[in-house]
C-alpha cells in the first residue's frame, strides 16, 4: 500500500531524501529537455490549440451527461455479450472484480497497466483474497517486484536505473544479468512473463475510452502486453473510471491523436486495440471470451457536477504535467503524488484518496504554469491546486497562523505599506549598504534558505520618489499608467525609475496612482482567495483603466494575475466588469509596449554589444504568453543575445514557494544559474522582479561575476540620449 506524508515535517524529511537521489535527478532532467524536443517535432503541422480546444469542449460537454452515456454504453455492450457494472466506491470495484473471478474459478491474473486499478489498490485486494496477480506492463511489472506505486502515469518506473533493474531482475530469476544489457533485460522480462500469460485464468485491463454509441472499449498502449491480457485469457474484466465516456468515435479519435504526442513525443502509439463485446475465445466452455467491464464512480459523478473541479476530470492521463514541472525534475513521482502523480494528482488525490494524503503534497507547487501550458484539455491545473489546499484549509478550520497575518496586512493597504518602510528602518543593522544586501539572513530563517543572498528594503520606496520625479509631458503620444506591485515598489524601485526615463524618451506620460498595492497574487498562493478579492477591487479602482491608453507592468506574475485572476476573482461583482474589460484589454508587458507599441529601432540605443543570457519569467511566456518580444527588444537594444539551456524553466522563486520549500528552490536555481554560466553572458536579463531577486540572489551567493538584471534596467542603460 502507497504511504503518503501526512503532515509537513514528514514530507520535508522525504524531499530531502528524494533531492539526494543523483540518478533521480538526473534521469528526469534527461528526460524533461528531450520530451520537450520530440513533442513540438510530433505536433509539427498541426493546430494543436484547436484541437485542444475541441477535446476540452466535448469533454466539458460529456461530464454533464455521464450518466446517460453510461446507460448508453451498458446497452450497447450487454447487447454485444458483455456485462457491465457501475461502482459506487473504489472497495466496491475491487469486491465486484473478487466476485467475478470466484465465480469463473479464477486462480491466476493477468493485468495490463491500469491507473484504475491502482487508484483502487485492485492488486492488493485481490492478492488478500487468494488470487494470484502479475503485472504484465514492464514498468508495472517492476515495481511490483519492488512492491512501489508508478512514479509517473506513463513511464511508472522511470525512477530506476538500468543497474537497479538488472539486479532486481537477477534475484527474480536467480541468474546473473548483464547490469548495462537492456536489451537482455527485456528478454529476461519476456521469459519471466510469457508463462503467466499462458497459464492466466483472467485478464484485467484498463481502458483509454469508452464509446457510449457502440459499447466499445478504447486501449492505447506501447506494449504487445495489452493484447495479449485480453485476448487470451477467458475471462477479460476492464475497469474503467466514467471520467472515460466519450459519446463516439469521432471524440474518441480526437483524443487518440493527441495522447501520445503529449505523453511521450511520439508520433503515434504502438497500439491501439478497440473492443466491442464478448468475441469468440476457445479457452471459453461456452466458447465466447466472458467479458465484465467495471465503471468506477469512486466521487466521479459527484466531482462531476461541481462548477470548479469538475475541469479536473478532463484529464487523459498522459503525465505531462509531471514531464514539464520542475518540482517533479527534482523530487519525483512518489514525493509529488499519492496514486495520481505531478500536477493532476495534487487535485485528484484530495477528491480519491482524502484530505490527509493531499494535505502536505498540495503546498508544492510553484505555480509556474508549465503544467497548464502543456495540458491538452487546457486544465487549469495551477488554480485548481491552489483551490484544493482552500479546500483542506476550511475542511481542517484552522487556518496557518501566516495566513491570518497576511490577511490582515493585506485588505489594509496603509497598513502593509507602513509595515513595509518600518522594516525598511529597522534592517538597517543588517544591511551591506554598497551591496544592497542582508549581511546575514534574519532569525526566523534556518540553513536552508542560505542558498541565495536577500535583497535590502528600499531606503524610499518608488511612490515616495514619484512626486519629484514624475514626468510632464506637452501633448504625450499615450498616457500610461504604470501598475509597480510591492517588488518594484519597495525593493527594486530602480527598475520603475529606468522606465520613466524610457517613457519620457519616447514621449510617454506615465502615471503612478498612489491607491494601488500588491496584485494580491500572494494571498492567492496561500489560498486565501477572499482577501485576493479585496486586494483585487481595491487597485482596480486605484488604477482607473479607462482613464489611459495602456496599464503597463514590469512583474510579469503581477500582470498575469491582473489579466487572468482578477477575472475569476472578480467574476461576482457585475459592477467591475467594465473596468475589468478594459485593464484585460489594456495590460501591456514591459517589452511588449516597446517593441510593439513604441516600435523602437537601433538608432534609439548604444549598440554596445554586452554579451547577455535571457531568463524567461513563467508569468510571461506562460501567463501572458510573450515570447518573442524580449528577445526582440534585447538585439535591439544593441546587446548580444546569447541563447541558454531552459530558458523558459522556473527560477524556483515562486513567492513564498522559495521560503516554504527552499530545498527544492535552491536545486532549481542551481541548474538554472548553470545554463546561465555555460552561455559565458556577461549579465542575465528577466522581466520580472521576484526573477531578479531570486537570480540575483543565487549569483550573488555564487561570488559570479554575472550581473543579474530587470530587462528595463539594461534597455535604458542603452538609451543614446536618457
């Protein structure tokens, strides 16, 4: 049985271990940068956003007829000699399959790889009541032999090394294997397996799809093994989550074209095997294969009809998630899930397997919204992760002591801002003035967080410098308004002075509004989505997008949340929708008003040709889905751009996400900071100011001579006339 922290100490004890794995970490990140190559080469040539938009809507539009098509199916499939059952609960799926195979006399059993069957621990509950059972997937057959759960939805023993599985496999078969053979493994594997396919009395599968209008059965595979579990045994039980319902072939089609593609990069599958009915099977007394197909509800039904999660069951379990998160590069599947594995599972083990198994693993997120890109029914993975830890917060009813005092801070914008100069002054003791730095990390950090160095506060904040510094501009060609956020405000405040120089340059009012605070994105990660509401209209109404052309940002996590959060946060309060629709239509990114706005050229800038490596904030290219315009701007400006390994990976800043999990953020650092120093840059550029901070912090550590700066820093820097 899986065992899953269930409280934060234990599982921080676990991602220290799991951060110690090298081949782990290794074997992931190979995987990772060459998964990321094969899938854009299989979807070369397609429209990838409409199709994902296709198998989005038909899924949305079956979950609300389960139930239907349920009966739908179950009338096609007992018409063709199948008998099909529905399962309340998972115990209920696993005492029907008991009974099926104690009925036919069943005392050996074949399975093919079946999350299913994992999320109800079949295996156990059937090896408790006598039955023999083999898995016949290879990498389901080996962690059988390890007695482990899968590590990831597709490749479930990717967390193994040839070595360890050549000597697992040599104390199986008690004779020596060659430890670097693979191919000699396999056929280790096939002797080992062969036999049992033989000799099954039942085979047990999962399913891809279920076609409510024929009955059929869909199974998607790379493994002869599938087949063979289904044909050759004479009774064949399929279990199936009614999640799987589609209503015909032409939506079980749309999915079969995207699923490989987006779990492994392949093209296609190897196989795919479509069922319909009891078919002519000689090791049958009756001389028909005995065909039971098993729905499992196990909540389905009930998650089904919920306005939020219900986008949770669109899922096809093809891992991406877990392929692209930087998270599951570092720790892996058993650290970041339960049965459900990566970003999916966060959400699902909740609803699956309670509140105490999702308790701790739901808090590691980095809300980097690579899952959310990768996903291809377009589920917002991210925000639903974030709505489960509410979830187990209010199940629990009390809330982290951080939580409270963030929420109190927060609504009370005078109050925060006061706080934030008053720390301002008492950190002077500990501040390396010439450095702008924390000499040494302040008490309530332990050893841990002294992967980077910490930035000072600010001796004056940006809204205490902008009255005397604030532009007048005669007959301005567009009137902006500048949303700063509580990095650039109180730590970076040079990264908004660089931009009024640029702006006045160019002929561009910018204004600041005293009345606006943080984008309320914190209090979001921490799940407190009511005090992100009230953060939320407050600097909507601070702000007063109609007054100006454009709402310009220079955190890219600040300007996602103002164009996507505050549009669910604000979705019921009809009386902001019109300025709602104005700053989503409005919000500008730094670079993007550059380069496509002000479209400036060469002629504007020095041309000094600085060597200069690029971090792609998560919050941009994900987000606000800007890719091309930093780079543009950085050839532009006169810099040598010089391309670097993973640009578009996480720093591992992620807010608090770097105080509550350092362990994991210094390692994602680390490889970054890596790439960085390999493209032998003189400085690294982001548009992002918690970026910069994290960055800069782990160059600094690191005594590199890479300066680490905002990319409107070192546009203005290259200004010919600022």
């Amino acid at each position: 049985m899986i065992q899953t922290a269930q409280d934060m100490k234990t599982y921080k004890d676990r991602i220290k271990a799991a951060l110690g794995n090298q081949f782990l970490r290794k074997a992931l990140d190979n995987f990772a940068s060459a998964y990321k190559v094969s899938r854009a080469k299989a979807f070369e040539g397609i429209d990838l956003d409409a199709l994902k938009d296709q198998i989005a809507e038909g899924k949305d539009q079956a979950l609300t007829q389960l139930e239907s098509l349920f009966q739908q199916f179950k009338a096609g499939a007992e018409a063709a000699g199948a008998i099909v059952h529905l399962a309340a609960t998972a115990q209920d799926a696993n005492e029907i399959i008991a009974k099926i195979g104690r009925d036919n006399g069943v005392k050996t059993i074949v399975k093919s790889k079946s999350m299913t069957a994992e999320e109800t621990h079949l295996n156990d509950h059937l090896e408790t009541e006598g039955f023999k059972v083999t898995e016949t997937d290879l990498g389901e057959w080996i962690i059988q032999l390890r007695h482990e759960g899968p590590s990831h939805m597709v490749m479930p023993a990717i967390h193994l090394s040839r070595r360890q599985v050549g000597t697992l496999f040599s104390d199986v078969t008690k004779t020596p294997v060659d430890l670097e053979d693979i191919d000699r493994m396999v056929k280790v594997a096939r002797k080992e397996l062969r036999p049992a396919f033989l000799a099954a009395d039942m085979g047990i599968s999962g399913a891809n799809l279920a076609i409510a209008e024929t009955g059929t059965l869909g199974i998607i595979s790379n493994e002869g093994n599938a087949r063979l579990t289904t044909t050759l045994p004479r009774v064949h039980v399929a279990l199936v989550g009614l999640d799987k319902l589609v209503p015909d072939l032409s939506a079980a089609l749309r999915i079969i074209k995207v699923l490989p593609k987006n779990a492994t990069g392949q093209a296609l599958t190897s196989y795919v095997t479509w069922i319909t009915g009891a078919v002519e099977c000689a090791a049958s007394a009756t001389g028909k294969k005995i065909l039971h197909i098993v729905f499992l509800d196990n909540g389905r039904l009930d998650l089904a009809r919920d306005p939020v999660f219900s986008e949770a069951l669109r899922c096809i379990r093809c891992g991406a998630c877990s392929n692209v998160c930087p998270v599951y590069g570092k720790v892996g599947g058993h650290t970041l899930g339960h049965v459900y594995i990566g970003a999916i599972g966060l959400i699902l083990t909740y609803f699956y397997h309670g509140k105490d198994n999702a308790r701790a693993i739901v808090r590691n997120c980095l809300n980097c919204q690579a899952c959310k890109s990768v996903c291809p029914v377009n589920i917002d993975l991210p925000y639903l992760i974030k709505k489960v830890y509410a979830n187990i917060l209010k199940d629990e009813g009390a809330k982290p002591a951080k939580n409270t005092v963030l929420s109190a801070v927060m609504k009370n914008r005078r109050l925060f801002h006061t706080l934030l100069k008053l720390a301002s002054t008492l950190q002077k003791p500990l501040v390396q003035k010439e450095a702008g730095v924390l000499r040494h990390l302040p008490f309530i950090f332990g050893k841990a967080h002294d992967f980077r160095t910490l930035p000072a506060l600010a001796e004056k904040p940006f809204r205490d410098q902008w009255p005397k510094i604030r532009p007048r501009i005669i007959n301005p060609a567009y009137r902006v308004v500048l949303f700063g956020g509580c990095v650039v405000d109180f730590v970076s405040p040079e990264q908004a002075i660089s931009l009024v120089h640029l702006l006045s340059s160019h002929n561009v009012q910018m204004e600041y509004p005293m009345g606006q605070s943080c984008c309320g994105l914190p209090a979001m990660m921490m799940a407190e989505e009511e005090t992100a509401m009230e953060v939320a209209v407050q600097n909507l109404e601070a702000l007063e997008p109609e007054r100006y052309d454009y709402i310009l940002v220079l955190c890219a996590s600040c300007g996602s949340h103002l164009k996507e959060g505050y549009s669910r946060l604000l979705a019921k309060k009809p009386e902001m929708a019109g300025k709602l629709r104005i700053l989503h239509d409005k919000l500008i990114d730094f670079s993007s008003f550059m380069v496509n706005i002000l479209k400036v050229t060469p002629e504007d800038f020095l041309q000094n040709q600085a060597r200069v490596a690029y971090h792609s904030p998560c919050h941009l290219c994900r987000g606000l889905g800007v890719t091309r315009e930093p780079r543009e701007l950085l050839k532009t400006t006169g810099l040598d751009y010089a391309p670097c390994k993973d640009e578009d990976v996480c720093c591992g800043f992620g807010g608090s996400y770097s105080l509550e999990f350092p362990e994991i953020s210094s390692e994602i650092l680390r490889q970054k900071l890596d790439h960085v120093e390999n493209t032998g840059a003189d400085i690294l550029v982001t548009d992002c100011p918690g970026c910069v901070l994290q960055l800069r912090g782990g160059m600094d550590k690191r005594n590199s001579r890479i300066q680490v700066r905002h990319i409107a820093e070192v546009v203005a820097a290259n200004l010919k006339n600022p």
